[in-house]
C-alpha cells in the first residue's frame, strides 16, 4: 500500500518569498529522505529545499522561476505505507543553504593548527535596519524605480541614487548587480553625472580598469565567477571601502592551554567531543566582549547599538564557499559544549545543511588561517560588526624569562577593528586581555 506526500518548503528565515532557479528531480526519480529536491535564490544566498521523505516523484508542482515560500508545495512523493506512518507530511528539515557569504576545520586541529578556517570572514552580513523614521516612506510607489527591499537597502548603503540606475531585470526590475555596475562605472569614472550620483566620501578618481585582451600572450581557460564569489565580492568590496580598517598584531602564550587542551581530549576521549583551540577562543572574545562592551556593537547612521548579547561567527571553509556560523549566546555555554556545537556547524557548513538563521545574529567573528600557515594578516570585517579576530599557525619561539631562555608556544592573533568607534588604545588593550586569558585560562573565572 503506498500513499502520495506533499513535500512542501520548511522555514527559510527571515525571508517572504524565494525564487526558484533550479529544479533537481524529474517525476518518476526515486529519492531518499534529505534528498536536495529544487534550488532556491534569495538576495543573501542559494539554498537547497530537502524532502522529508523517500519514495517515487509523481508531480513536481513547481517550476523555475516560479516564486515560494514557506508551505509552498514543492512536489508530491508516493512513499510506502511504513514510512508514511512514521514521517511528519511536512518537511521539517531546515534548508541548505549552497552559498554565503571566515570555523572549525574537517579534522580537529593539532597543535601547530588551533583551527583550520578561512582568511576572512565573506559573510552576507544582516546590516541593521534603517530606523524607520528615516526611510520617508511615501503614501504611493508610483515613480519609484523598480527594486526589491534589500536592492534598495543595498543601495543606500552604497549612496546610489536608484533613479540613476537602468535596471536590466525583468519589466526594468533593478538588481543588485545593476546597482554594482553602476558602483563600477563610477568609479571608473565614466561620467561626472554619474559619479554626482554616489556619496562615496566625495568620490574616488580612479583610472578606468584595464581592458586587456589575455589570448595575445598564451592560452587562457575563462572560468565564470560561482555565485558564492559574486555575492561575496560585493560585501567584501563595500566593507573595505566604506570600513576604515586597523589590524592589531598580538602573540599570545598559548603553552599552558595547548597542555590543558590535551588533558581536556584524554579525560573526554570516551565522550566523542574534541576540543579545539577554538573553543577556548571563543570563551576568551566573549570575556573581552564584556569587558570592552565597544566591540559588541554596531554602527546605526549616528547611533552606537551596544548588544546585551553575545553570539560569536566563526569563518568555515567548504566545498561551495565561506561561510560563517554563529554560536548564540557564546556567554552561556562552556568549553565541551561550544567545541560540540562548533564542530556540529562546521560540519553542517561543510555538508551544506546550514540554515539561514544559523548565520545571522552575530556580534564578532573568528576567522583563522592556522591549519595553513603565516604569521599575521589583516580580516576584513563582517559588517554590521565593529571587529574581527584573525588567528594564525602557533609555533616554538624562544623566550627569555630572565635568567635563560625556554620554549614557548605562541599564538599569532590579528584584530581587525573599525576605527570610526574603537581607538587603537582599546584595540590594543582588548588584543593584550586576550593574549593574557590564553596565557592563563584561570583568569576567565575571575
């Protein structure tokens, strides 16, 4: 005996309605339960709608293009009576996201490698609302041009005049790659109308970009740009831009921890969970969160949102691209239950099983090259974030104590900081509280 399911679109986050851009299965496909049935598009990321069900495709109810959200109906699977008694008719799982926009490693990271992450932080960041008494919203949309709420929001964080803009979508609909091709044909300089159009901090006259036509000088391969690589271009570049970076360089003794951290794995080898330098990283920025509550902030027009809480995003490397998980409430879990968590994200990130909620929310992030190598680098910041940390290979240095010289194991750490709130002295103060809990983990009771 069997019976025919609707499989229909889980939560999707913050988010009312998603299009549909690719279509997985064909009526008569065989799939099992989690299996990825369409891709979705929003303005922030791609994801993957999954079925709660296995069994036969009998009707695919929607089409590319076609616009969904939660409840829609995206197929009708006929699964065996045993398993339709079992499975909820509604898919429950969270959806994949496939792209993002710096996060604990594949394998645990050894000594040498605290934790093998990415260079910095691509997230898409959940800029703050635009306080509403600012927006000037008008009583008709007649005349205004054809956009989306985040295109628009997107391009008065950029200072683009929308009317300015062409829009190439569909009926002259303005994308955000409209807006950022007319970011670029600013900057490029071509047109001082159009350059009045931005408020770039009064414009950057900048050289045209070179046209070079690569094929005279050997064979190329064009390779286009993943999606993951556009949507994050996009913040990256206007978070370098519009950011004033500072990166303080610190070394932190990490010689006691590391040992610690082992005798940690030995006691809990029974448990399953692995700590990682990674956890204790965590534990330290939420006690530096606290005590520089500048840093848990965000910038909101002429306001500083100091936060009461404190979730921490940590950068991981996958297959389709950065992305940056976000434990909440750092502040309330300890050492096994933040390694727990960040090496169940981690693998989520890697599997491409996050959702968007486990992405959105934080107040810092961690970004790390230590399962790579180097000594310092400069993390771009995660906007609406004020900072991030960039953590890189520990190693052996001597160093002397006073009377002769012995061995240390010493962790680089880079904060990247924005320099319109925190000052160099707080940076700096902030980069030495850590390096001193590192030293000795005991202080972070106190």
């Amino acid at each position: 005996m069997s019976n025919t399911t609707a499989i229909q679109v889980p939560d999707i986050g913050d988010f009312d309605t998603v299009e549909v851009i690719e279509v997985l299965v064909k009526v008569g496909d065989v799939v099992k339960a989690e299996q990825s049935l369409i891709t979705v598009e929003s303005d922030k990321a791609s994801m993957e709608i999954p079925s709660s069900h296995g069994g036969v495709v009998k009707s695919i109810d929607v089409k590319v293009g076609d616009k969904v959200k939660q409840g829609s109906v995206v197929v009708h699977v006929e699964v065996a009576a045993a398993s339709a008694a079992t499975a909820p008719a509604i898919v429950a799982a969270t959806p994949a996201p496939s792209v993002v926009t710096s996060a604990a490693p594949a394998t645990p990271p050894s000594v040498q490698a605290p934790t093998a992450v990415a260079a910095a932080v691509v997230s898409v960041p959940s800029t703050p609302a635009v306080a509403a008494e600012k927006l000037e919203v008008p009583v008709s949309t007649a005349g205004l041009p054809h956009a989306s709420p985040s295109v628009r929001k997107f391009a008065r964080e950029l200072g683009v005049d929308l009317t300015a803009v062409t829009g190439s979508g569909p009926k002259s609909r303005i994308t955000q790659e409209d807006v950022q091709g007319f970011v670029k044909a600013a900057l490029a300089g071509k047109g001082a109308a159009t350059a009045s159009n931005m408020t770039l901090g009064g414009g950057l006259d900048l050289l045209p970009w070179p046209k070079v036509d690569f094929t005279k000088f050997g064979a190329v391969t064009p390779k286009p740009l993943s999606r993951i690589k556009k949507i994050s271009g996009a913040n990256l570049h206007r978070n370098w831009v519009m950011i004033p970076h500072v990166t303080n360089n610190d070394e932190a003794n990490i010689t006691d921890l590391e040992a610690l951290r082992i005798t940690l794995n030995k006691e809990n080898e029974k448990s399953g969970v692995k700590v990682t330098m990674l956890a204790f990283l965590i534990k330290a920025v939420v006690a530096g969160l606290k005590k520089f509550p500048e840093f848990n902030a965000s910038i909101d027009g002429d306001q500083l949102i100091l936060k009461q809480y404190f979730h921490i995003g940590f950068a991981a490397d996958t297959p389709n691209g950065l992305v940056v998980p976000v434990i909440r409430d750092a502040d309330k879990k300890g050492i096994l239950e933040l390694a727990q968590e960040s090496s169940d994200l981690a693998k989520k990130a890697r599997d491409g099983k996050l959702s968007p909620a486990e992405m959105q929310g934080g107040c810092f992030s961690i970004s790390s090259l230590g399962g790579i190598g180097g000594t310092h680098f400069t993390p771009i910041i995660n906007a609406p974030e004020l900072a991030i940390l960039g953590v890189s290979r520990s190693f052996m240095k001597p160093v002397w104590d006073g009377k002769q010289f012995g061995p240390q194991l010493t962790l680089p750490l880079s904060l990247s900081y924005d320099h319109r709130v925190i000052d160099g002295a707080a940076a700096a103060r902030f980069n030495a509280y850590l390096c001193s809990l590192l030293a000795d983990f005991r202080r972070i009771a106190l």
